[in-house]
C-alpha cells in the first residue's frame, strides 16, 4: 500500500437538502463510536448570526469583522434520534435555526467565499485527529478530500419534501407541503450552482439513492462499505 492511499479516519457523507443525512450520520457515529460533526447546522448558525446583527452580505469588510465574533458550541445529541445542539456566542439557538426560514438563509450564506472559508477552517480543526462523521454538501470534495470513508446520498426531490413535511408536522409546525418542495429545489439550485464549493459527488465516493430506502437500509449499506474499505485501505 502507497502513502497516497492513506487516508484519514473520517467519514465524509455529502448530499442534498432532505435526504437523511444528519439522521444517518448520528447512527453511523453511534455505531463507529466517532464524533458527529453536522456541518450544515454551522451555516445555520452563521446565518442566524448575521441576521441577528443585521449584517449586509454584499459588505465583505462589515461581513469579516462580524465573523470574529463569532463563536459556536456543537453539544452531542443525547440520543442518535435528536439533533445536535447549536449554541452562538453562548445562546441556544438549536431549535432557531431548524426552520425553513433560516435554511434558505444557510444556504444564501453558503454562497459566500469568506464564510465558506471561515467554517472550512473551523471544521477541519475537528478532524485533525480523525475519528468523526462530518456531513454537509462539499465534505468529501473540500473540506476533508482525503477522507478514507466518502459517501453521497441523494433522492427524489418531492420524497425529500415529504420527508421535511412530516419532520415539521411532528415537531407540531404548519407547514406546507407544495411551499417545502419548492423550496428543496431552489436549494438544490442554489448548492448545485454556487461558483464556490458547490454540491457535486466525489469521485471516490459511494453513491446511495434513498429515495425507497429506510434508515435502517442506508446505515447498513453504509457500515458494510466503511468495512470494506477498511480491509482494503486501513486509514491512519
């Protein structure tokens, strides 16, 4: 085995909005016994910020300024069925942050070269050492392209809606079901068409469609690709 094919002990899972891959990824962590690092919920984060401080995006010097202001505290979820806690400069903002709203809004943000850089740097710092699933849209292409794990999951845009819905409708939020497929596709739109970092596959990674496929289903698939490749190319 090559130097070249040592990898880092990190499972990279990319993918579109809706898909599964903050659910899956909490299970994989649990079941590797890694850190979980939702990449996704940072951009919420800075978005939520930047709103908050009323900060125009067009002004790159206010923009950069108000990031070194910036602080968040990720706090493992207390089961692999909650979401990761998001505090900002000491605030809880962890169910803030989890609205339709404020995803549009990450997804703005995200487009952004000096927030893309800001959080890239911040994220590899949590994989120095490995040991962790980081999920979000450019994971195994940017911000850990020598992850020895890479998987990217997609799905039908209208079940991904479906999805949101149902998620929304649990949590006791209205919500429309036509409003949220909309605004899936312009995420899509927005994610695949950034000139910076934008959605696209590794060429190394396992592709998963889980549109007809459950949780369960995925997990497995997933773990039993981790393993293989594992026995193949032992990451360091």
């Amino acid at each position: 085995m090559s130097e070249k094919d040592t990898k880092l002990d990190i499972v990279a899972i990319d993918g579109p909005s809706g898909v599964g891959k903050s659910t899956v990824s909490r299970k994989i962590a649990v079941a590797l016994g890694y850190a979980y690092v939702d990449t996704g919920a940072m951009y919420r984060a800075v978005a939520y910020f930047l709103d908050k401080k009323s900060v125009n995006l067009d002004d790159d010097k206010g923009l950069g300024e108000a990031l070194q202001a910036f602080s968040i505290s990720l706090v493992p979820a207390q089961t692999d069925d909650d979401d990761v806690g998001i505090f900002v400069n000491g605030e809880d903002v962890g169910k803030l942050v989890r609205t339709p709203r404020l995803a549009m809004m990450a997804s703005a943000v995200s487009k952004i070269p000096a927030v893309r850089f800001f959080l890239t740097e911040m994220q590899r710092s949590y994989g120095e050492r490995g040991g962790i699933v980081a999920e979000g849209r450019d994971v195994g292409t940017v911000v850990f392209p020598g992850a020895a794990y890479k998987f990217f999951l997609d799905g039908n845009p209208r079940e991904r809606a479906k999805r949101r819905y149902a998620q929304l409708l649990s949590k006791g939020e209205l919500a429309s079901l036509e409003d949220i497929l909309q605004q899936t596709l312009e995420r899509d739109d927005n994610d695949r068409n950034r000139p910076v970092a934008p959605l696209k596959m590794a060429e190394d990674a396992f592709f998963i469609d889980t549109t007809a496929l459950s949780v369960q289903e995925v997990v497995a698939t997933m773990l039993e690709e981790i393993e293989r490749r594992r026995e193949k190319f032992p990451p360091r």
